[in-house]
C-alpha cells in the first residue's frame, strides 16, 4: 500500500467516560506508520481533546448545541470528502445517525460503528433508528459476546456483518505507597479493609444499590471503610443516602479525580453494581491492579468475572446479596488474594491494550482496499 489509511474517529465528545478512553486508545497506539487517525467531536471537544493534541493528533469539534442539526449530515459528508478518510468509525447513535445519513451526499468512505452500550438503554424508537443506520454500515463491532447476542436477537439478518473487539487498557500501576498515601490523604486507617469504585455517577451505574447495601455491611464489619472515585448528576442523591442513614464517617467521596490507579491501588475490594454495560473499562482497572471484585449480571460483566474464581458476580438491583458477597470477601483475605491473583492473570490475556488495537487495525486493513 502507497498510502496510509486515513480513518476518522466520529464521538459526541472526548468527556470523561469509558467509551471516550477507547477511542483515545485507539488513535493513541495505532501503528503510525500505516495508519493515520483523526477525530471528530459532534458537541465539543471536551476534556481529553487536549491529550490527543498535545501528542500531535488531530481533533476537531462542530461544537453542536442540543438541538438536531439538520445541516450536519451534508457537513460531514463534506468533512469527510475534503479529508481524504478511507474509513470513519462512529461511537454511539448520534455519531452512527449523522455519519449514515453523509453517505446519501458522499458514499466513498467505509464505515464501521462500534457499539458500546447504548443500545440496551435506548427507547424503542430509538432502536428502529439505529436499526435503519446500520443498513448502510460496512461492519460492526460489538465489545462483548453479549452485545452481539443482543443485536442478533432484536434486528432482522439484513443488519452489516458483525464482529466481537473486546475493550483493552493499558492500566498503570499503582506506586509503591499507594495505600499508605491514600489513607493519609482521606483520614481512612491504613488498616482497615477498603472497599470502592471509580465509576461516573450516572443511574447506569447502580451506585444507590452500594449505598444502600453499605449499613448491612458495617453490622458485620464496622471498622470497613468505603471509598466512592468519580462525579456525575448523582453525586448529591449518593451523598444525602450517606447522610440519612449516617455512615458519612465510613464513606468517603472523593470527586472527579486523574489519580485513578493510585486510588485503586489502596483498595481491597472493588465493586461495580451496574444496571446495563458493555464491556467497561472500570473492571478492566480493578483486574489489571490485582482486585477482588463484586460486579452485577448484566452486559459483558460475566465475560470478565468468573463467579466464584476472579470475583463475585450479583444480580442487578439486589442490595441484599451484594452486602452479602461483600462481607464474605472483607471475612476472608485468602479469598480476596485468589480472586485478586485469577483475574489478574485473565485480564492480561484477554483485554490488554495491544490486544485490542491489534484486532482494530486487522478490521481497518481489511476495509480499506473496498472503498465505494
């Protein structure tokens, strides 16, 4: 091949969220040599545009209001003419729509749409709508077995061929004095059994049912201490639960935060209560930095954890039982270092960073010689 191909990455933003780190991930550790990798933000740049800029990538945003632009179809369309892209991968159903839509006005660029979770929260005129995009998607990627199970199940065969790319992360390790740095910091007694999350506080992530669960656990094990990583529209909600069943001395909030391994690195225990997922980055973090862990049956959660080999897996929405996993890991750290050791050693086969990005640029290689 003469040329590199040309791709461009097409999100709401780059935000805070896992599905913006992927695609930072993507752009960041592709092969500079044969791929060059734009994005476009439809809303605004957000947060880690910068990163990618400063490391010399190309980030542009049409800086959208709220409204449905009608405009933006035949402006992307020509956005993307004029930048020469061989493929565009869309993240999310904004950037599936608008980029489906730009085929009509410019029909020689490949396009694939990864979906990441969107999906299982979506209202059902929301899926129709999807389902019509996908009739001019080249390819399809679902970033768990679960997610394709679902796809295949809900639309009709004339939706695009379709593949599984788990998610993976590079995930840092924490430093050496992790713990005691962050128990100096939050006032938490460095011998006390840590159990946390570093998530954003959306409904999606089911904090409420930690919140809720957390009295239980105190009866059983009062010196626990809970450590809440992240911000979101229900920090204020999480924080009046704490209050009301007066625990606040137990929990600490500690806001939006870049020192995530460091506070992962001081935990004993980690949980993600979810209510839908695909395949999220927060799990990989707490496998990659050796962490027993307590995550809901839902999306691909049970393609990560192996109940009762490399962590606890709960049914959604249940309090009850998942105060109940969580006191038998704070009872027994034999129980806490198996689960830690196993799906460290799994996360490291099945979602590692190269892993992904290795898959990704098959897929890319294998579109870009059937341009339109």
């Amino acid at each position: 091949m003469n040329h590199r191909i040309r791709i461009l990455q097409v999100v709401q933003s780059l935000d805070f969220g896992g599905l913006e780190r992927v695609v930072i991930n993507i752009v960041s550790n592709l092969d500079s040599s044969r791929f060059q990798c734009d994005v476009l933000c439809l809303r605004h740049a957000g947060r880690f545009a910068n990163e990618l800029q400063g490391a010399g990538h190309v980030v542009r945003s049409f800086d959208l209001g709220r409204g449905k632009a009608f405009a933006v179809p035949r402006k992307l369309a020509s956005f993307i003419h004029e930048g020469c892209y061989d493929i565009v991968q869309t993240h999310d159903t904004s950037p599936l729509l608008y980029t489906s839509l730009a085929k009509l006005f410019n029909p020689h660029f490949r396009h694939i749409y990864t979906e990441h979770s969107g999906i299982y929260s979506c209202q059902p005129r929301h899926r129709f709508m999807t389902w019509l995009a996908l009739l001019s998607v080249d390819h399809a990627v679902m970033v768990s077995r679960n997610l394709l199970s679902y796809y295949k199940q809900r639309f009709p065969v004339t939706t695009p061929e379709m593949s599984v790319i788990y998610n993976g992360l590079d995930f840092p390790a924490a430093p050496d004095n992790a713990r005691v740095s962050v128990c100096n910091e939050l006032g938490i007694p460095e011998d006390a059994v840590i159990v946390g999350t570093a998530v954003r506080f959306y409904p999606q992530k089911g904090l409420r049912y930690l919140v809720e669960a957390i009295p239980t656990v105190l009866k059983a094990h009062p010196e626990t201490r809970f450590l809440l990583v992240g911000d979101g529209v229900e920090r204020q909600m999480l924080e009046q639960m704490v209050e009301a069943a007066g625990i606040e001395k137990c929990v600490t909030f500690t806001g939006f935060r870049r020192d995530v391994a460091r506070l992962i690195g001081a935990m004993d225990i980690y949980v993600l209560p979810s209510l839908w997922e695909g395949l999220p980055l927060a799990l990989i973090e707490a496998l990659m930095a050796k962490k027993a862990i307590v995550a809901t049956d839902v999306g691909g959660n049970t393609e990560m954890i192996e109940d009762g080999r490399t962590g606890f897996i709960v049914p959604p929405q249940n309090s009850g039982l998942l105060a109940e996993r969580l006191i038998a890991l704070i009872s027994s750290e034999r129980l806490r270092d198996e689960f830690a050791e196993n799906g460290y050693m799994y996360a490291k086969k099945h979602f590692a960073l190269t892993t992904m990005v290795s898959d990704y640029e098959r897929l890319y290689s294998s579109h870009s010689g059937l341009k339109a």
